[in-house]
C-alpha cells in the first residue's frame, strides 16, 4: 500500500496554520498539481465535500473531490478522496512547538486489482504532495 509523510515545523500559531490547511481552497498555493478546487458542501468540518481537479497526464484535468472526515481545530484535519482513479486518505496533525506549529502531513492510499500497476507511481506522486508541505511553510511564514 503506497504511503507518504512529511513533517516540519512552521513559524505560525497552531491556529493560523489549522485554518489555512483546514480551508482546501488553499491549496493551490501550496499544492502545483491542483487546477481548481471549490467548496460543495459544509462549514469546513467532517463532512465538507470539495470538488477538485488535478492535473494528469499530458496535463489533463483528473477529478480528485474530497471529503473532510475529521476536524478538531488546531490538532487535527483529516480527509479522503472520494473521486478519481486513486482515493487516498490524508491527514495534516498539528502540534505547538516552540512558538510554531509541528505539522505531518501523511497520505495512505489502497491500490488493488489492476491499479497496483500504478503503484509505483501512487507512490512518487504521494511524496511529492506531502513534501509540498514544505511550500505551504513558506507561504504561510511569509504572509506573517
């Protein structure tokens, strides 16, 4: 099962960093294989559906919506893929640290059938996502 992690800490309080990667509209700041993104449903907690595009192959738009299913602020934001050739399950964990904020972000993602064919490739574009973590650090610090 291909899977993914990344941890860093941002110079930002707990509860800025939470609203900023708990709002998945975002995420085109940080995130360059998303196209679009916008709010379906929901205040922003478990439950909230967004629908996304990212980009595919040949630069294609590949529908990737998502669901938020667990929200504690300032701690937790958790997700899941619920469209798209692969569905991971994602989730950014916060913690203080030293007058920032410690984030993981970890993607986990089952591949079966003939998808663990593209196994390989799950793999890469997942630690490419959660080392984006990294830009999402920047923008965040900057804008403070």
């Amino acid at each position: 099962m291909p899977s993914a992690e990344h941890t860093t800490t941002i110079e930002r309080a707990p509860a800025d960093v939470f609203a900023f990667l708990s709002n998945a509209e975002n995420d085109p700041q940080w995130r360059s294989g998303v196209l679009d993104i916008a709010r379906v449903s929901g205040d922003g907690g478990a439950g909230t559906r967004y629908r996304q595009g990212v980009k595919g192959p040949m630069g294609r738009r590949i529908p990737a919506d998502v669901e938020i299913t667990e929200s504690r602020p300032n701690d937790l934001h958790a997700f899941r893929a619920t469209e798209g050739p692969v569905r991971p399950e994602g989730r950014y964990e916060l913690s203080p640290a030293n007058g920032g904020t410690r984030v993981r972000f970890a993607l986990t993602a089952e591949v079966r059938g003939l998808k663990k064919l593209m196994g390989p490739m799950v793999q890469r574009t997942m630690e490419r996502e959660v080392a984006a973590l990294e830009r999402a650090k920047e923008v965040l610090e900057s804008a403070g």
